[in-house]
C-alpha cells in the first residue's frame, strides 16, 4: 500500500489475540512465537537466537518476542505478510498501539487511570504505555534491520529513522547532545521522577508482611536496590551474612556484584532459614528463595509480585517491586556523605545522568521544605549578637547597658 493511498479505517479494525508465545523450558530457544494454527513463526526464532549470540538474557528474548506477537497480531489483522510490510503499515500500527485499548484478561475494579489515595501513582491506562511504545518500536526496527541484512525480509525498513536535516538544527547549547538516528514513528516519553516509599508508609507496608520470608525479601531490596528478578535470582552461596554482602547477576552487564544490605535483612533472612530447613536443599548452588507451601519451588518473579501486592491490598496501595528499588536510591542519594557515584556503583547504572534523577527533590520535598520556610518567616527574630571577642564589659560602655 502506498502512502496516501486506500486508507485503512483503524476505528473499525479488530486485532484478535490469536498466536502466542510459548515457554519451551529449552536454554537453547527459550521462547517460541506461534501463529493461530500452532505453527512456529520461523523469522522471530531465527532473531531471537541472533539475539542470544549477542549475549541478551532469556528476559531480553521474551520481552523482544512479546513486542513481534503484537506486530504479528496486527499483520495477520490487516492481511499484509510481515514480510511485504511497508512504512504505512508501521505508521498505522504506531498509530493503533498509541490509540487502542489493550485487551487484559484480568479485571479490577479501579477505573484505569484512576489515582491511588494512599500512594499518589495512578493505576494503569486502558492504552499501551509510552515506554512500551517506544520499545516496539524499537524491537521492530531492529528486527526489520536483521532480516534486510540477512536479505530474508523487505528491502526496506519499514520503520524508518527520522527524517534527513541538518543534525542538531535546534540544539540547546546548554543541554547534552541527543541521538539523532532515532525512529521516525517514536512518541515522547515524559520525564517523570521515581516514586519512592515515604518511611512511614514503609513501616505499614512492611507490617502487613504475611512471613519471614517476605520480610526478608523486601529488607534486602530496599537496602540493596537490587532489581525484583536480580535478588530472587541469588544462590546460597551468594550470601554472605559475616560481610553483609549478597552477590547478584546484574540484569544488562549479566555480571557478578557483590551489594552490601543492612544488618536487618539477614536477621530476617536466618529466621526464614530456620524455617525453612530440611524441607529445600541448601547446596551452596541451589537458590535462596522457595515457595512456603508444598511442592516447594523456587521463586518466581510472578509469586513474589503476588505477595507484595497482598501485602499492598491491606492499606488499600499500589506499591510496586520496582518502587523498592527507587526508594533504596533515594534514600542513598539523599544521604550527604554518600557519594553519587557510589550510588551509581549500587544501582548498576551505566550512565551518572541516570543516577542524577533521584537528586531531584520530589513534591512532597518541595512542600515540606517550604512549609519550613513559612514557619521559619513567622517565628520572632532573635536579636542580633555581637561577633565573637568582645568584651561585655566593653559593649556596655559603648552601647549602654541592656542595649
């Protein structure tokens, strides 16, 4: 289809879920994406292996393949094979993933958008977030980019870059150099703080913590700031109680870090031991965590998720895992003798502009701290003193006594 030409009416368009992505248990082709007749979808597996020999985790292999699935999805909709795709057919999907609601199968009875009265973050939007759209696009891009090298899908990228112009045309000189070899179909993304967990909201939270186990859990998060899939992911022989170190696999680098973790975490983390002993093996191989109940299994990031949000549901929050994590690098940037490239190291991040996001003060910090400020105008002045090494004796000569 050329642009401009037999516009197809996205209002009326249905995307029916059919296809999948199925977990094969394989380390060799950990996910496979299927079509509606069960069949592999041949291009998908020949890039999700390529992606693999780049050294990107299975994690990485899943989120890539659920952003082709929705590609995918769209194709078969609108009855143009991926591979005869154009630049109108990613414009359209760029404008149906940014406008259509996405379909859940669970319900809840928040309204999306709707805002929580205890944490202030509002629930999820009927819509695909921004940061998910600017992820497919960037997953189709790269996969459009793999099969024209590999001379197996169109000749042209359908989801092109942006357009041609002088390079940093409109450049702020005070601001950093952008990127500019980024997509063309690629929304905005709005700058947002992290939200942390006030202290006191914390110590509620951590209340309502159901066993030993959790409450290990979320000390060692919000002292470490290990990601959610990081810490479940630590062995045996990754804690090390007489250091106060527990060693992660980082989730991008897939290196190994040493994180220190306040004396509180592993008193919690004995008691579950104890607990736990004799029922899960303790080989200095096998993991830390376990389900609490009968067939004991490792576990997942899914179980973990369903436990905190019980413990979110008894004061009525929608806390996150990854709140646990801003709340760590936030308490660790706002420290003054904690360096902010220390917390650059704890945080595993990359770049210190990154790491810089958790210095900027949140509202409440604004609200506090010029409510202060009022309260400091309307106290009564004190008089002022005389500078230090003056005699008294002299100042009443000179001023006069009670002056």
């Amino acid at each position: 289809m050329v642009l401009g030409e037999d516009e197809r009416d996205l209002a009326a368009l249905v995307v029916p879920r059919i296809g999948g992505l199925r977990d094969t248990g394989d380390p060799w082709e950990p996910y496979q994406l299927y079509d509606a007749g069960g069949a592999v979808v041949a291009p998908v597996s020949v890039f999700l292996k390529d992606l693999q020999a780049a050294a990107r985790p299975a994690t990485t292999q899943h989120s890539y393949a659920m952003d082709l699935l929705r590609w995918f999805r769209f194709c078969w909709a609108v009855g143009v094979p991926w591979n005869q795709a154009t630049r109108a057919e990613a414009r359209d999907f760029s404008r149906w993933i940014q406008v259509s609601d996405k379909t859940v199968d669970r319900t809840t009875a928040l309204q999306p958008g709707t805002v929580n009265a205890v944490t202030g973050k509002a629930s999820p939007r009927r819509g695909y977030a921004p940061a998910t759209v600017l992820h497919s696009e960037t997953v189709l891009r790269g996969f459009y980019e793999f099969h024209l090298h590999a001379g197996t899908g169109p000749i042209v990228n359908p989801f092109p870059l942006v357009r041609n112009g002088r390079a940093h045309a409109h450049h702020n000189p005070m601001g950093p150099y952008r990127n500019e070899r980024a997509g063309l179909y690629r929304p905005r993304l709005p700058r947002r703080i992290p939200r942390h967990i006030p202290d006191e909201k914390f110590n509620e939270l951590f209340a309502a913590l159901g066993s030993d186990r959790d409450r290990a859990l979320v000390a060692f998060w919000v002292s470490t700031g290990a990601r959610a899939s990081e810490l479940l992911g630590v062995i045996r022989s990754g804690i090390d109680p007489g250091q106060q170190l527990v060693t992660v696999i980082r989730k991008g680098s897939r290196a190994l870090q040493q994180l220190p973790a306040s004396p509180d975490a592993f008193v919690w983390l004995r008691l579950y031991e104890e607990r736990m002993r004799g029922l899960v093996p303790a080989g200095p191989d096998d993991p830390v965590w376990w389900t609490l109940r009968r067939p004991y299994r490792p576990l997942g990031y899914h179980a973990a998720r369903a436990m905190f949000v019980r413990a979110n549901e008894t004061l009525g929050a929608n806390w996150s895992l990854h709140d646990l994590r801003h709340s760590a690098a936030y308490r660790l940037a706002r420290d003054p003798e904690m360096p902010i490239t220390d917390v650059q190291w704890i945080l595993g991040h990359a770049h210190l502009t990154t790491t810089q996001i958790y210095v900027t003060p949140t509202p409440g910090d604004v609200v506090q701290s010029v409510l202060a400020h009022y309260k400091r105008q309307a106290a009564p002045k004190p008089p002022p003193q005389p500078a230090p090494g003056y005699r008294a004796e002299s100042l009443g000569i000179l001023f006069g006594d009670g002056q």
